[in-house]
C-alpha cells in the first residue's frame, strides 16, 4: 500500500482470477496504478478474498452477484400466484390478519376484518421467532390448523412464517404460502428447504440486510428450483430509536429494477405503531411496492404479539379507502380474490391484467 | 451495579435533581430496585448528566426536551409562508430548481421547468457545501443576484443555502427564506445566526440527527425569536449503500405528531438518482409530507452538482402529473401560486385554506 | 398525544401489567403526565406491547429482560472449560485455526502454526454459511472428521459451528465447543437445540444485535439447561465500509459487568484484513477480552474462505509475542493447555487460577 | 439498466471525464458490459455526478480523493508539535483536562490531575457546542483567560474547542492547539478558518462520517495551508445504545494506513461513561493511536457538562499506571513533558524521539 504493485502481483491476481472460472480479463496499467477489469463469470470469486493479495488496494464489484433472481436475465417482471391471487406487476394484493394465531374465534374476526378491508390473502403466525425466550412462541400445528380452518370459511389463501428447516414440510401441507422472517433472512438450511418444497415464498429482508444480501438471499431459494419468491421490505436497522425500524421505501423500485421478483411492504413492523400503519401503507403503495402485508387484530390490547402495531375494527373503514384509492394513482388496481381455480378462465384473467398493464 | 442503591446514593440524586430546578421528584422503592420519577422541568438537566452517579443503573427521558418547537404546547400544526407561498397543513408545496445556480441562463430554465411542474418556491444554492474541498463550492453573492433576478422575472420567492454565520445577513437580503443544510444541523453558531435574522427557515435532518436531536436544532432556531421554521427530511446514514441516503418517511408522521412545524421531504438527496425521485416524491406525499424539495437541471450532464439526481425537460410533465393527482389522495391540493401582497386578500385566501382542511 | 392520559386509561394499563405477574406496580401523578412504575417481575411483558395503549407515550425498559445469564443473579464470573481449557477471568483463550476445513494436511499445519502461537483451542469450519449459495459451504462430516483427527495429533480441542438444528448431535459427536453464527444470532431453533445437546457454545454476536439482543440470545441457550456460553464480539453493521465490520471493543466491559458470561473477541471477521488482525488482539486483549478466535492459514491466497483476513507463517512470532505479553497488562496471563482429565489435578489448577485472580 | 450500453453513451462519459481533466482513460469493453477506467486526476470529478449519465450502471472509487493528508505522497508518517509537545509516531501522548472550563479552581485542579496521571498537554472547553440550547453552552472568553492562568501555573500547552468561524483568531490567541468538533466535523467555514489561522488542529471524526470523509475534513484544513493536524476517534452513531457511541478503534490503524497524520483517541466521549474510560484507553493505546484524550474532573458529580464520564481523584493512579505500561506494548513510551524552546536542543530531542521508534 502505498506503493505501486509490482509485476509478479499482478500476475497472481490475474491467474488467481482465471482459476474461478473468470474468462474475460482485462488489465489497464497506469503511471502508479493498475485497474484489473474482470467482465467474464465472477460468481465462484468472493471479492473479499481477493482483498488480501498482495498490491491489491481495493476491490470493488460492478455487477450483480446473483442470476436467478436478476432482471437482466429476465427483464420482464414475475407475477407470483398464491392460491389463485396474484402479487406482482399491474395489481397491489393486501395481505392481511394478526401476527400470532391466538384462538379460531379471533382468527376468523381478524380474517373477516381483513377481508372488508380489501385483502385477498390471510397472515397468521403459528411460529413465532421472539427476541424473548419467555414470550409466546406461537400454537404451532394447532395454529396451521386454525389457519386452514378459517381459509375453509372465509376462501382467504394462507400465509404463515416457518422457522425451523424440519418444520417446512409439516407448514407447507397447510399454507398456501410460507413466510422466511427477518431474523432467518440469512438462515441458510431454511432457505434450502423452503426452496426444494416448491410451495410461494415470502422472503423478509433482513433487519440489516442491504438490498444485494437480501437478493443472494433469494438466490438460495431460487437455485433449488422455486422461483415463486416475493420480496418484502420490513424496515432496517438503524441508529433512530423513535420508530421500532426504518422503513427503507427506496428499496422498492431499487429491488424491482435489480430483479424480476415481486416486492411488498410490511409497514406493520417497520413503523410498530398503529398510528403508522395507514401512512407508511399509502408510501408503500405510493411508491410501487406490489402489495402489503398488515396486522389487523380485533382486540390488539389482547393481542400475545405485538398489539401496539395491529389495525383494529375502527381502522378498517380507513384501510379499505386507501387500498381502493391509492392503486389509481400508480395506473394499477386492487388485486381481486381468488381467481377460480379452472385454468382456462384463470388463463383469460390473467390476460385481462396484462393487457391492464400494458 | 448489581448491587442495590443505598439510601446515600438516592439522596444524592435527588438533591442534584433539585438543584437544577426540577421541583416535582417521585420515588418508587422497590425490593432490590428504585425509580426516582422527575415530573418537573427538567430542562436543565442532561440525562447523559445523572448516569455516572453512584448507584445509577440507568436514566431514560420520556418526555420531549424541546419546548418551543412541541406540538404539546402547540396543538395545532402551524403553517409558514415563504413570500407568500403556504407550507403546511391542507396543502403540499413544490419547491424546484437547481441544485447549484451556475449561469442566469441554466437558473432561469430551470425556474421556468419547476413553474411548468406547479412549483411555486425557487431552490438554488449560491452557497454549497461540499464533501471535497476541490469540487465547485458556489458562485457565492453573484449566485444570489443571479436568483433574485429570476424571481423577478418569474416571481418565484427564493429559498436558498446559508453555510457562515457571516454570510445570514447578506443571504437574508436576497432570500426569501434560508436553507440550513445536512451538514449543519448542529452547527449552532449558524442556528442561533438564522433565528436572529428573521426570516424563515428550512432545516435539514442532520445526516445521522434523531427527530429528537432535529426538533433541538429547531429549538435553537426558535429559541432566538424566530419560529418561521420548516422541518426537511432528505434521508438518513445506514449501512445500505445502493442509495446516497435512507429516505426516512416515518419521520413525517412522527415529527408532525410531536412538533407544531411543517414537515417537507427532499426526494433529490435522499435517493441520489433520478430514477428514484418520482417514486420517492409520490411516497412523500402519500405520507403527508407538506412539501417537496426537487433539483431541477435543464442539462443534468452538465451540472456541476449532483446532476444524477436532478430531474429534466422529459420528466417535468410527469412531475406535474404526481403534483396534480398525489395531494388529493391525502385530501389536500397543490399549493397555489404566491398570494398577492394585499394583506386583505391573503387573509381571505387563508381562510378559504383553513376551510378546505376542515 | 398531547394530552394527559385519563383515569381509566391508567386503569388499564395497569391491569394490563398486573395481569402479565408484574406484581409491583407504583402510580406518581404529576400535573400533566403520570409515570407507572414497574418493579416487579417484567419478563413476561413485551415492551412494546404497551406501547399501543390509549395514553401510553413512551415505555422504557430500565432493568435487564434475561435473568440466567445475568450479572444480577451471580455475581461471580463464570469459566466454561472447554475439553479441559478454561475461558474466563484470570486468562487470555487463544482459539485459532483455519475459516474453514479444506485438506487434512491444510488443517494439521494451521493446528501446529495456532499452537505455536500460543492457542490452546482450534478452530476450523466444517459448515460454513455463505452469503453466496455459489460459494464453497464445507466440507461437512468429512470436515469433522479431519478436526478429530487433527485434535489427535496436537492435543487441541475443536470449536466448531452448527448451522442447522438437525446436525446440532453429529457436529457435538465430534466437537469440544459448538460455535453459533452471527448470521444465526436469532435462529431460536438452532439456539434452543445447542442448549439441549449440553456441550460448551460460542454464541457470536448478531451482525445487527444489541448487547441486549445478544444476551437474550444467550438465553434461549441457558434456559434449555446449557450455561457453558462464551459471548464472542465479531464486529457490528455500521455506515463505515473501511472494514468488513465495525469492531465493537466497548461491547466487552459492558457485556462481562451485564452477565456472568466470559467474552471474547474475533478480530479476523471483524476487521476482514490481516493488517489490522495483530492492532486488533492487543485492543481485544487490552481491553479485557477473555479471550480471541483468529483465523490462520498455512496459504491464505489459496484458502476457500476469506483468505484476506487470515494470518499465516510469517505472522505467527508477531501473535505469540502479542500472546505473551498483553494478557499481563491486564493482570493476566495466558491460558495454559488442556488441563489434565485427572479430576484432582484439575481442581487444584483451578484453585490455582483463581488465586492468581484475586 | 438491465441493457448495454450503447456507443454513444460510452462516448458521452468518456468525453464528460476528459473535460474534468481527467486525462488517463481507459476502456475494456466486454460482451455485455463495459468498465470505463479512470487512471488520471479525478479530484475534479464527483463520482456521483457521473451516476445520472445515460448507460451507466455503477461508479465506484478505488483510489482516495485527498492529496495533501494522503500517505500515498507522504510515506512517513507526520508527528504534530504542540507548544513543545509532540504527538505522532514513537510516542504516546496524553492530552487531559475538563470537558468544559467552570473555574479558575476547577480548571487548575483537574490540570493538576492530569499532570499526575501523565498529561503534557491540557483540554479544557470554553465554547461548548450542545445539543439542547438551554443546556451550559460554556464561560467563552472569560474560560479561554482561565485556561491560559492554569497554563502559566502548570506548564501545561491548552487545547480547546472553537465552533464558530469569527471565533478563530481569538481563541487561536489564547490556544496552542485548536479542536474541531465532531458536529462542525463538515462545517467548511470552520475548517477552512482553523486552516488558515496557522495553529495546530485537533480534528474530530464526524459523528457519522466514513473514514474517506473525515479525511476530506482534514483536507479542507491542510488545503488552507495548515497540516498541523491530529485526527481524533471519538465513536460514531450506530444502533448500539448501551454506549453513547461506538468507538471504532479499527479506524486508526486505517488512518494512519491512508494518512501521514497522527490519530488519537477519545476514550470518554465514545463510551459516556466512567468505567468505560480505562479498558477503552488501554485498547486505544494498544491498537496504535499516538495519543488519548480524556476528561477528568476535580468533582464530576457537580460538572456542569459530561460529568459522568470524566475520571476523577480515585482513578488517577490508575490512569497514570496505564500511561506507563502500556505504550511500550506497542514499543513506543509516553510523551515527555513540553520541549525547552530551545531550538537546538529540541532538535537534539527529536533525534532521540526518531532513534527509538526506529
């Protein structure tokens, strides 16, 4: 450092560069400094190993490490189905119901709920990651089996997270769509099993994830073969303490530029206060996310998990406005229910929304 | 610590409590633990203050340190007009231009560009703070002649960057309100400089400034006589790097919840590409962000500042657009053109205001 | 907001409180604001749950929410022997070896390069989690059975990490100490089976995670039965991209005042560069550390896994000169190899180490 | 995005860096991508101006932006002269003193203190910049003539804060080292004031400033003409709140790496508290700063600024066992008291200084 890398470093940089796989190399020597451009398969190469040979000063990556998930290789955006409903470009789905399962009766009021408001897919927690060893840690089976009980009634698909890799198979055979939550973002076995179970995948960003992390995330699923992934921004991490996170808005049309995949917004757990939640849904919208996903609970003061961030009977009226007037603004609408489940009718709906699109 | 407080240490606390003017100390003892309780004053305490005293496990302020500034004693949301332009509640205001006035020709197109796009502020700084000490700092007073000029030719009120306490008043003579930047947020020379000079103010969150800490660097505006203050948030320092800043859009709500001020959203700085400020301005709006700041440039690539983020002739029509449609969604409309002078007329313009937001 | 709470929202609160076992609960009313105080037992009461009350403006949590691991319940240190070695008070633990198993040649010359150097535990990554899924992920059981064999030939017991639930009985069939990640920081499940398996466990910190966060964490370990923890300090998420991460030495004072626990620090993840590897373990030991896990490799420009940041043959003098003399700066010394198995020989080297303590 | 470039945007960017004056561009195109090598003078060119431009997928910098503070054009590294006392290579010094001035006793007593544990050079605040207005904002004038008596009285050189640009020239009267603190970290007026008054500069890192930012602050100083410069680690912001900031020792290392200019540390500042202040002095020296600042007050319980984090009467003894011991860890020892003004046989003194640390 300090000086300028000499011959030989060079040379090992570039032959070290050959051995993963990189191809096409190209070398610019100025008067102190040397560029060494890498434009072939950089995907086997860490560009923190390269870090420490010797005369290399920096290393910085151009491109995106990720391929699956991409955009270059897929320009056009992905529509993920779930159940019959969409999420994805020309439509905004609400997802909606409370955080934890706590009993049939405030399920089904809580889907009912969630229904007035526009949602055409039903959250529900039957596993819940606690920061807290002491805190309610969900009903497991006996939740799933709520959940799939209520669908029954109510014709909401299900989605419910999934924490432990030998859970997925037991999640999968009640939910429509598995949920992979913040803290198990780089949760890698969880990320393989959920993607060899060929079930929609809802992926949270980490709580300090960049965006391209969260993308290699997605990566995991998709290389085991499902690419029904939706990406949802949840806030991240920073220093300001008055929000329970930060709701990082911009990473909606930065992830739908870098990659092909749907992205929604939680503006539930971003802002964790009710008084946020139709605000930060509207910026959701606003900015192009392609859906939201929303606690809604009818007795929050009761609720086991996170009470204080749950929409309740008297916001719903509120909800169903946003969710019917915001779509407008951005030339898309409201995601309808369910598209029936015979496949050449859900074939002409599909063009209707593609043609609403174009 | 680990060890309960003796009597001592409590007294001991209690009495420096009191020295400092609050009056009402409550205690709660408890078996192993004590909560002292300050329903005072407690302005001239810091808590920061109280920590390294003898048996203090820990000290926590729930209640806001600012007072001027605070919506509690403020109940209702104030507005400030800017040479006869509103910013706050019941409208959203546009304020456009140049990032840096370079040439009368460059400002004046850029003026006509923002007029087109429904603003009715000017922005231009005369005066930049940069990074490096070898990229272009401003034109200084000529730049600020420069824009009083264009006011005058397409009567929009100016606002404008001041970085010296030296240079408020001659700023102030130009301006029609003065910028405090990022940079500065707690460069309270300047703050105080500013509240002293009677003219209203934008200030920006400090790149890495709590609300808590913006709404004191607001207070040190205010507390020199000068409360014509508008809150601008323009993003945030976190670790994510695929955008310049994090645009925090929670901290509207919540700043509008605990202060009385207007609450603005630059969407140019935040993002740090153009690309992303239509989004980011509909997102800002959508919260309820009472304005936006934009930079405007009729040739970004010549721009000796921050071209990438300015917005140009090709998108001036859609900027327009998200200005006629967005404020509607939250029930507000584009703010009007300067009222005219006639003091009579503004008033019933206000009133006509007023009755809108109702 | 902004205006006093009435009586029947105090009311509910605290019933709230009361009905969570919170069984100390005391009222101080001032003129416009009241504070509850809770000192009783808080552990069943998320925080943020009391947030959304009606009248609620801030909850703040003053005492610790873990208890097992806790300083308040044991104010002695702790040590966790580790397959004979002692980590805690009174010694500097040097754990070193390769980022990950490649070659059982590769892993024996590493194991003798570490005890050269002074370490009296070896560590080597059999699973390694990988941002990438293109990145090489381990050798698997094939990688323990290398670190077994290795530990046959010097004498060092293995630290090792577990990345998934259902290899937590294989991977501790071979293991002295199991290391959890910091990318599974808050994977509860892999938390709850560690502390099953009843095998000592290295618990680093979460990219993300608060001191607070991080032992409640630690938690989850002790309360499935298992207190032979060892916190490990890696380097915190921040704005500075200068290194891989930001070392959070400070974390160690506080974290050993905070908890029982020993903790120690790795400066090869942190810092990601090998010239910062030697300033690192002389701040780590300097500042109190217990201990540090440094990566070595006989050829770093050729190991699989960071590479940049492991130190190698020419560095080895330089870390046991570091190991030699820092610990006495701290009153320390460092820890000798694996005591014998002999019980009573252990016993009185224990005595031994404790008098040198005091 | 997402498509190549074509060649008229190639030709655009190219011609755009070329009139910056950067006149070493080089151009590797490959199948789908090209890198634009800039191996000239870019110091005209922000990178993120050319982010906007048609084409352009990423700007990354690889070599420093600064010059006169680069290590690049000035491999060894620099040793500061303050009022006779050296700060640089081979030596540690340690500055210490009040954060803020009160009274003559006051003041004289904590020099007194410092003195005893090891101090050759005095801190001591008479502006204090704070975050609340109403909080002790420092005696001014009246403390910079209190601070120079206790000069006289013990020997001791002052360094001592300036926030305001007009204040300069009289505090550079009074001081023999000018500090900049962390939130005036970008205030350029500022900076360029302290760079042309011809006084040595102690220049904090700011709050949330990258290590390439903080440079660039020092820049501006040096670029008035000024390179007496220390730079001065006191934490930055991040998510921890266990801890006023995060004290991020792995800066100085990296700064000394990148920069021919002396680093200190500030260990009271980072951590906030008193028990914090030895372990973070013992890793500051440890890691390799030439020098560490601390507050130490006669009375902390009555300080009427930071009183909790100061040292005191108790812990002298310690702090002075610490400036002996552990610079020759690191092969260095304490800086000896001020120089004799002497010219020839402070020469004769420098010649020892560079003798041992060769």
């Amino acid at each position: 450092m300090g000086s300028a890398p000499d011959a030989s470093d060079i040379v090992a940089v570039i032959e070290r560069v050959k051995e993963s796989g990189c191809d096409d190399v190209r070398v610019s020597r100025g008067k102190s400094r040397t560029i060494i451009g890498l434009l072939g398969d950089v995907s086997q190469l860490d560009p923190v190993e390269l870090r420490g040979m010797a005369g290399v000063v920096n290393v910085v990556s151009v491109f995106a490490p990720y391929k699956l998930v991409s955009r270059d290789n897929h320009p056009e955006r992905s529509t993920v189905w779930v159940g019959g409903v969409p999420i994805g470009p020309g439509t905004v789905t609400l997802i909606a119901g409370p955080c934890a399962v706590e009993t049939p009766q405030q399920t089904l009021e809580a889907a009912q709920m969630a229904r007035a408001a526009g949602a055409t897919l039903l959250r529900g927690g039957a596993y819940k990651p606690r920061t807290s060893p002491y805190a309610f840690q969900g009903l497991g089976e006996a939740g799933l089996r709520i959940l799939a009980d209520v669908r029954e009634q109510t014709g909401l698909p299900i989605v419910t997270e999934v924490v432990d890799p030998d859970d997925v198979k037991l999640v999968a055979s009640y939910a429509d769509m598995l949920q992979v939550g913040t803290r198990n973002a780089q949760n890698f076995a969880l990320l393989e099993a959920v993607g060899e179970i060929g079930k929609p995948v809802m992926l949270k960003r980490g709580m300090s994830a960049t965006i391209e992390e969260w993308l290699m995330a997605a990566e995991y699923i998709a290389q085991r073969g499902n690419l029904d992934i939706v990406l949802c921004e949840r806030g991240i991490r920073t220093f300001e303490t008055a929000t329970r996170n930060t709701l990082d808005v911009s990473a909606v049309p930065i992830a739908q530029r870098l990659s092909h995949l749907p992205v929604i917004i939680d503006p539930s757990h971003s802002g964790g206060h009710r008084d946020l939640v139709l605000p930060l849904t509207r910026a959701a919208i606003a900015v192009g996310a392609d859906g939201v996903i929303i606690d809604i609970h009818p007795d929050p003061e009761q609720a086991l998990c996170d009470g204080p961030q749950a929409l309740t009977g008297s916001d719903i009226g509120d909800l169903a406005r946003v969710m019917t007037l915001m779509p407008a603004v951005t030339g898309r609408h409201r995601t309808p229910s369910a598209m029936p489940s015979d496949e050449s009718i859900q074939a002409s709906l599909r063009r209707t929304l593609e043609g609403a699109r174009a």
